[in-house]
C-alpha cells in the first residue's frame, strides 16, 4: 500500500520563527504532538514535538515565548514522498526512531504526514511483523539524550 492511501493530508504546521508557546498552544487545539517546521519557500525543515518543547522550556531558564522553533529543531528531517511503499516509510520511522514522518513531494513541500498510528488504522496495509518491528525499534533506549549528546548515568 502506498503512503499516500494511509497519511493524513490535511496537516497543521508552524513556522521556524513560531514560538514555543504558540506552537504547544496549536498542538494542544488540535490534539495533536507534533507539527512539521515549514520554511518560508513551503519546505520541511523540520518536526517539532510536544516533548521537545517541553525539555527546552525547562532546561534553556526562557519562557516558551522567547524560545523560536527554530532552536529546538534537529536542523534535518527525515520524510517520505506519497508515492513510497508503506513498508518502506515503516522502515525509515524503524532506522531513525521517529513515529511520524512528514509527507513531502518532490519539491520537498508538505503533502502530509504518516504516524504509525495511520499505519494501525489501516489493518492490512502492512504485516503485523513490519509493524511490531518498527515499535520495538523506536521503543529501544537510546544512548543519546537531547540533540543526541549522550546520557549521562
């Protein structure tokens, strides 16, 4: 099955500049964790989280409303295009512990977004394997903390 049959299409973003506080205060309107980072062109520059926002309001001593998106994204994001097999996005959320990807076309502007919980809602559309597979591998601890500097123990 194709990414394009599973993905929700009609997605929320915010901006680099969105603030912390704005971009929580949309999350929590739409029920939602996540919200891709559009560039000003309408390209995906990146994924913020509710945790995300979370860990950086509390360890950077500023208010959501100082801290810009931009400064708690990774700088990259991994995506995939409307056309990929699920298996394959499946296997991208796998190799690089995301459960979600922005969907994006060739030009790299949104399309959407995949979530595993997009991939459950759709029995059949890939094996049970693929997706217990993919959870475990997300689920594994990682031995890096925030923007990957390791855990201290």
């Amino acid at each position: 099955m194709k990414v394009r049959e599973l993905m929700t299409a009609d997605v929320k973003f915010c901006r680099p500049e969105t603030s912390l506080t704005e971009a929580v205060k949309l999350m929590g309107e739409l029920d939602c964790g996540v919200l891709p980072v559009v560039a000003a062109d309408g390209t995906v520059c990146g994924m913020i989280t509710d945790r995300d926002a979370c860990i950086a309001m509390t360890t950077c001593g500023l208010t959501g409303d100082r801290i810009a998106v931009r400064a708690v994204t990774a700088g990259h994001c991994y995506a995939c295009s409307p056309d990929d097999d699920a298996v394959a996005a499946l296997q991208t959320m796998k190799t690089h512990k995301v459960r979600r990807l922005p969907v994006v076309d060739a030009g790299g502007r949104l399309a959407g977004i995949l979530s595993l919980s997009d991939v459950l809602r759709h029995a059949g559309a890939v094996s049970d394997a693929e997706i217990v597979g993919t959870m475990a591998s997300i689920c594994q601890p990682s031995q890096t903390g925030v923007r990957g500097r390791p855990v201290l123990a």
